[in-house]
C-alpha cells in the first residue's frame, strides 16, 4: 500500500504540469486578452489626448515601439513554450508572477482571500457531514416513516432550489425586510475595534446566510448517498445471518453495515477538498464575499493570467491531494482494498 500512494504521489508533478501547460496555452491563444485590453486602452487615450485639429484616425495607431512594450510587458513576446517554461521556472521558487489588475504578487491576492474561503470550505465540510451522516442513518432505519418522509422533501426542496438563488431571496427577506442580519461582507467594517466576544458573534452573524446556501445542494448527495447504502447493507445476507447469531440490531448497524455503507462517502471525501478554497463565486458574489471563487471568476473575466494561473495551479493541485485522501479513507474503511 505504501509504494502505491508513493507512486500516487509521484504521479501529482507531471499531471500538474499537463494540467497547468494546458490552461497557459489557452490563455495565449483566446482572444481579448490584457494586450488587446491594452491597445484599446492606449488607442482610446490616443484618440481623447490628442489636439483638437487631430483626426480620430491619425489618433488610433500605435507605434511599433509601443506594441513591443506591451508585448514585453505582459510577456507575449516570446513563444508559448519559452513562456511556460519561464512561467515554470518562477514556480518552482514560489514566485507566481504579478497580477495586471491589481499590480501585486499574485500569492499575496490569493493569501488575501484564502482564509475567507477557508472558513467557509472547513464549516460547511463539517456541517455536511455532522448533520448528514446521521440523518442518513435514521432515514434508512425509519424509512417510509414520517421522519423519512418530511426530511426527504425538506431535502430535495433545498436541493432543487440553487444557492444563489436562496441567497438572494434570504437578503431580501432577512436583511432588507426584517433587517436581522447585514446584506453582505464577510465582517464588518469595525471590526478591528471590537472585542473577542463581538467579532465571535459579528462573524456568525455575517456567515449565516451564506453558510445555509453553501449547505443545501450538498445535504441532498451525502445523505441520500448514505441512506440507500445503508439500506442495501441492512438487506444483505450477512446483517440478516449477524442478526440470526444474535447479534443486535444496533450493533448489526453500526459495526457492519456502517462500515461498507462509508465506502461511497469516503470515495467522495477527497473531491470536497475543493470546497475549502473553491466556494461558490455567485454565492461570494451575492453575500459580497471576496472569496478565492470570486477572484477566479473575476481573473477570467478581467484575462488576469496570472492569478488565473495561480488559482489552477492550487485547485489542482487540492484536487490531487483530494484523490489520494479518498484512496486513503477508501482502505482504511474498507479492509478488502489491499493496493499493490
């Protein structure tokens, strides 16, 4: 088992590289990127700046000299493959490059908002699973009950409306009707004057609202995924013969067929690794959270490659850790994996 996570491990740099080469190639070739953005910008001042007897269309030309600024500038004078390679080479000394938008070193922009999507990933991770897992549980166990029942359309109702949409109709009832908690931002503008006891409940009355639309697409997969499982399990022969030797029910449940009905949550676990940074961006967009989604969704849309590059770079690379953690789970959960 040790070689083969080994070998798992040795597999991350070159998908990483095939991944990341891919997004870069893309990046050069689509086009309205910061080079056009910035012709424009340059034509537009050219045509604004200059005399009033100057034409529009002596005003709209650029230089030679300027183009291959700009070019050098955003690094669009050299091949795609001499580009990566360079791009490549500040990796690997933890230098990302500089964001065009905001004219910082893009590990600060991404530290900046790391922590905000951090809080978020690791409550609604734990949330999930706190809640669902039970909840799974009881739902195959009464199931066709009216606790079965009443769940299973309180689940799929939150499961059928989508998050942004909730959060808009929560703010709208919430924070601008009954005014109980704030319309958006992480925390509040005071925040550094408060005491601990009051950024403590100013962070809970902030997060909320975004927590329950984080949380409602996610409570439908792991509890139904559990609950039918668990009931597959609890028909099998092996809890009917557990039971027939006289073990009871309950420890029929929960010291065999709970453990195979962990397989599947196990294999998903690791994909959730995403959600600690991912988030949702039409979430952050709505609550007004400047979350790592947020700045990928707004790298794309300003062709701010270096970020773009960065946020690739992580999620991927959470991504493959993700993997590895459910292969990990997946043996430790099932005894019968033996990987060779």
């Amino acid at each position: 088992m040790r070689d083969y996570f080994l070998r798992r491990l040795l597999l991350i740099p070159p998908t990483l590289l095939g991944v990341t080469i891919i997004v870069f190639a893309i990046t050069r070739l689509v086009p309205g990127g910061p080079l056009e953005r910035a012709i424009m910008e340059t034509q537009q001042m050219s045509m604004t700046g200059g005399g009033g007897g100057q034409s529009a269309g002596q005003g709209m030309a650029i230089s030679d000299e300027q183009l291959e600024a700009l070019k050098e500038y955003y690094g669009f004078d050299k091949p795609i493959l001499q580009s990566y390679a360079e791009w490549l080479g500040k990796v690997v000394t933890g230098d990302l490059g500089s964001s065009y938008r905001y004219n910082e070193p893009v590990w600060d922009v991404i530290n900046d908002r790391f922590p905000v999507s951090l809080y978020y990933g690791i409550v609604t991770l734990i949330l999930t699973y706190a809640v669902c897992i039970p909840l799974g549980i009881l739902k195959a166990i009464r199931h066709r009950t009216f606790v079965d029942n009443i769940s299973s359309v309180l689940i799929f109702v939150g499961y059928a409306i989508p998050g942004y949409a909730l959060g808009s109709l929560l703010i709208l009832f919430f924070a601008v009707r009954l005014e109980w908690f704030p319309m958006g931002g992480f925390v509040s503008f005071n925040f550094d004057e408060l005491n601990a006891a009051e950024k403590t409940l100013d962070l809970i009355n902030h997060s909320l609202l975004p927590l329950i639309c984080y949380l409602v697409g996610s409570f439908a997969l792991v509890t139904l995924l559990l609950k039918n499982h668990l009931m597959d399990n609890l028909a099998a022969d092996y809890i009917r013969t557990a039971i027939a030797k006289g073990v009871s029910f309950r420890k029929s449940v929960t010291g065999h067929a709970m453990r195979n009905s962990l397989i599947p949550i196990a294999t998903t676990f690791g994909q959730n690794i995403t959600l600690l940074v991912g988030g949702s961006f039409l979430i952050e967009s709505i609550f007004d959270i400047d979350g790592f989604g947020l700045l990928g969704l707004s790298a794309i849309l300003d062709r701010d490659y270096p970020v773009v590059m960065g946020v690739v770079l992580l999620a991927s690379l959470l991504l493959l850790i993700g993997n590895i953690i459910s292969d990990v789970l997946v043996a430790l959960v099932d005894p019968r994996i033996r990987f060779s």
